[in-house]
C-alpha cells in the first residue's frame, strides 16, 4: 500500500529552514549515512515525489547541474519555473497547482506500488495532511535553534511515535500521523 511521507531534517525548536531558507545549520552535522532512518534506504522505495517552489527553486539554487530524483516529481507551484535541462539527465518533473488530492492521485498511479516523498515545505506537507493524506513523518532531528525560520509543520497536529533512534548528532525519528491536534476546551479558550 502507497504511503505518503514527509522525510525531512529539523532543528530542536522545530525549524527545517533559517530565516533567509538557509541550511547551513544542517550540512555541518555529522551522520551516519548508512545508520538508522537513512536516506539511501529510504529513496530506495519511493516512486514519486512532490515539493514546493522555494524547495524547488533551493535545489535548483544549490545543484544547478544536477538532479537527484530519478521518479516522476511534482512541483507545486503558482510561479512560472522550468524544468531542469541537464545534459545526459531526464528529468521527469511536473509542474500542478490547486487542490493536492489531484495530484496525490497522480502520484500514486505513477509510483506504481512505491511509496511517495514531500520534499521539504512545511505549509505544502500541511496541505496533504489536512487533505488526509499524509501518513508519516520521518525526522532527523539536529542540536541546533535557530529560534525562527520555516517551521517543520506549520500547523497543530497529533503524532504517534513509532521509532526514535540515534544516527550520531542527530535524533532519527519516525511518526505515524494522527490527524488535527486534540485539545481540551478548556486548555485551549
């Protein structure tokens, strides 16, 4: 069964990015890339991805000549953008905007059983989660605050913990989405 993950790094108070969308706090953290919740195994079973424009245009930004994702990829977007022209690279990205059930749908048929990656964006990750659409989120968590920045989830939500691990500097956690964030009346008025 497909299943939508949001695979990211964040800091201990929460952010995936710094103010001007740095992640400078991030490449300088040391990891095993082979340890627990690692990259290499994860990409090895996803079959589509999607991300925002600001992700997309900070990948662009940061490896021009290159692209990473071999899957089909989405970008969600308002913004007029092009698609990565790389010699010796197809790279298979698809631009949409509007409703992120349509192309959840499409997705799902173009990862063919694998299952399927946000790719950074915080609000982009909260639009498939308040669609229901979100399934877990799986988190590299640094010892660093930034103390503002772009948040992990801009939203309230209920997580379960499913695995918490060390991978050297970082916490490596996995969650199962809950759904909106249950509170009690009275705590919250």
């Amino acid at each position: 069964m497909t299943r939508l993950i949001y695979y990211t790094a964040t800091t201990l108070d929460g952010f995936i990015a710094d103010p001007d969308d740095s992640l400078d706090w991030l490449m300088r953290q040391d990891q095993d890339e082979k340890g627990p919740l690692n990259y290499e195994d994860f990409i090895k079973d996803i079959g589509a991805i999607v991300m925002g424009a600001t992700t997309y245009e900070w990948v662009r930004r940061h490896e021009p000549d290159q692209w990473f994702y071999s899957m089909p990829a989405w970008v969600m977007t308002h913004r007029d953008l092009a698609a990565p022209a790389i010699e010796g690279v197809k790279a298979d990205v698809r631009f949409a905007s509007g409703d992120v059930q349509e192309v959840y749908d499409l997705m799902v048929a173009a990862a063919d059983g694998k299952d399927l990656w946000v790719v950074g964006g915080g609000d982009l990750v909260g639009q498939f989660a308040d669609a229901g659409l979100l399934d877990e989120v799986i988190t590299y968590i640094a010892p660093v605050t930034l103390g503002a920045g772009r948040p992990i989830l801009p939203r309230r939500y209920d997580l379960e913990l499913i695995e918490a691990t060390q991978n050297k500097a970082f916490i490596a956690a996995r969650y199962r989405f809950v759904g909106p964030l249950k509170e009690d009346g009275a705590a919250a008025g």
